[in-house]
C-alpha cells in the first residue's frame, strides 16, 4: 500500500507539474507580441500548404526587405517564401533552413550571404528565435546560436513578456489561438520612401579571422543541408549601397568554391543598372531596396531562376494557384490604390 501511495503522489506530482508547465507556455504565447513582419514570421509560414514552395530565401534584412516572392511569381510562376530574420546570423540561418524545411521541399534554396560577416551574436537574437516552433531545431538555436543570457527567456516566453499583461486584450487572447493564415507577402516587408543622402560605401566588417571561419562553417553547414535534399543553393548578394570590401566578396566565394563547387554564387551589389535599379529610387536606405525596387528587382531574380538554374514552377493545386494569383491582384490593387 506504501508504494502504490508513493506512486501516486509521483504521478500526481508530475501531472502537476505537466499542467503548471503547460499554463505558463499557454501564458507566454499569450503575452508575446505578434510578429508579422521584419522577419522571423514562422505563424504564417507554417500555415502555408505544404510542399507548395518551390524557392526558400533566406538571411538577414537584406533578404526580409529585397526578396519579394510575390513579385517573383508575377515574373516566374516560381512560389517562393522569405524565411528571414533582423541581422540573422549564420548560424540561426541553418536552424531556420533545418526548420523550414521540415514542412516545405523546394527546388532552390537562395542565401543572402551577407551573415558570414557578422558577429557571432548580433541584436536580434531574441526576436529571430523566440518565435521558432517549438522544436529540436528550436532547441539546437537556442544553444548553439543564442545568447547564454537569452537561453532562459527563449525556453520560456514568460520570461520575457510577463510584463506585457496590461497590455493584453481580449483580441489579443483570439488570435493567440486562432489558427494562423497564409501571409500574402510571403515573409517579404516592404518598405516605402527613398533615402535622403546616399554614399556608396566598400568598408571592410571588423571580423575577427577566428569569427569569420566559423560563419563559413556555419555556411557550408546550410549548403550541406541542402545537398544532402537535392536542393539547389544560390548564395546571391543583393544590390547594396552598404557594401562590405570587395576583398571580402572574392574571400567567401573563394572559400565557398572551394569547399562546394555546385552552389551558385553571384554578387550583384553593384548591378544596379543591369537589373534596371536606380538607386536614387529605388534604395530605401544605403543597404534595402524599397518596395518599388525590391519589385523591378524580383524582375532579374526572376530570370536568374528560370533562366540560369532552369527552375520550372510546380504543379500547384486549383486553391493554392488561386491564392497566389490572388496575392499578385492584391498587389495591383495596392499598387493603384484601389
């Protein structure tokens, strides 16, 4: 009788714990903010159909701001989403390209590349990983990509919202559990106006040797990845008015030819005029494209995928092609104002 007793309160114990558990992440989703944009918009891709995407773009803001999948359809009839994150570091990359691709078997894979050349930890750690799905890819960021400092707070949500209660409304509460929608802009922010004084910079990153191997590891890593699925890898540097130095370019690809001689590497920062860009117009600041840019240049993207990779759109179902024709109508009529 003793033991069965003891049983019981072991069990009880760790029903209570397993309930206590399950309130406080019930709580944090809560209290987390919605992200909706500028990256890190996994709600909304994770609601997409899977194995519908034929082209996954990955990297920092200059992916979230310059790859418009919307754009690129209109152009290709390729699908595509931007799984990006603010100064998404190479090594949250590989998590997120493990992650996506747990519901998504694309042709291409396209890489901003910029990443390599940041520090190991940048300012956006806690937004590009705390609203992962809960994961063992999650996990494998959140010790190997993240903070120390962070690692508590990217377990638990609460750790960081808690304080977020006042704010939380009844809506708030709806949509926290309301099943999440396909995101029209297929993880692309655009953003409008036009810088107001632009200087063409080739500075070299203060990256230390020791730091810049270790992002190519981090780098190779995702090439592998995408080898091992028969996936295509593009490392494709955007147009850019905040260039890092021209020795740098020439290293990575260097490295980068080495190590996997079957990815595609192309650095377009300085074809603005052979993608048709102004940069005076089409720059929002010296290192995004607005959204009038980010859509003349989903023009050469476009052509680069079919044209050079060769790459020919899926076999869509009737209701997922009506939702992106759906998508490419939205745009016009934002686009005219309608």
């Amino acid at each position: 009788m003793a033991k069965h007793r003891t049983l019981r309160r072991v069990l009880a114990a760790a029903a209570f714990l397993l309930l206590a558990g399950l309130l406080l992440a019930l709580a944090g989703r809560v209290l987390r903010p919605a992200q909706e944009s500028y990256g890190s918009t996994w709600r909304a891709y994770r609601a997409e159909p899977e194995d519908t995407m034929d082209v996954l773009y990955f990297g920092s803001s200059y992916a979230y701001c310059d790859f418009d999948p919307v754009e690129i359809y209109r152009n290709s009839g390729l699908t595509g989403y931007v799984m990006a994150g603010s100064e998404q570091t190479m090594s949250i990359t590989y998590w997120y390209l493990r992650e996506a691709l747990e519901t998504q078997s694309p042709q291409a894979v396209v890489i901003e590349p910029t990443g390599v050349f940041f520090e190991r930890y940048q300012q956006y750690t806690q937004t590009n990983l705390v609203y992962m799905p809960p994961s063992l890819n999650k996990l494998g960021a959140i010790f190997t990509a993240a903070e120390p400092e962070l690692r508590v707070g990217l377990l638990w949500d609460l750790w960081f919202y808690h304080s977020r209660w006042k704010e939380v409304g009844p809506a708030d509460v709806r949509k926290a559990f309301t099943p999440a929608a396909p995101d029209q802009r297929k993880g692309f922010t655009p953003v409008a106006g036009t810088a107001e004084e632009l200087t063409l910079t080739q500075n070299p990153r203060p990256l230390s040797p020791e730091q810049y191997a270790e992002n190519l590891q981090w780098l190779l890593r995702c090439l592998e990845l995408c080898e091992a699925r028969g996936i295509q890898a593009v490392l494709l540097i955007n147009p850019t008015y905040s260039q890092c130095s021209p020795e740098q370019y020439r290293q990575l690809e260097a490295d980068v030819a080495a190590a996997a001689p079957e990815v595609r590497f192309y650095n377009w920062a300085n074809s603005f005029e052979a993608l048709g860009l102004t940069p005076e117009e089409h720059l929002y600041d010296g290192g995004h494209l607005n959204g009038e840019g980010a859509a003349v240049y989903a023009r050469g993207v476009a052509a680069l995928l079919t044209e050079e990779l060769g790459l020919v759109p899926m076999e869509q179902t009737a209701e997922n092609a009506a939702a992106w024709q759906a998508a490419v109508a939205g745009r016009d009529g934002t686009q005219t104002g309608q």
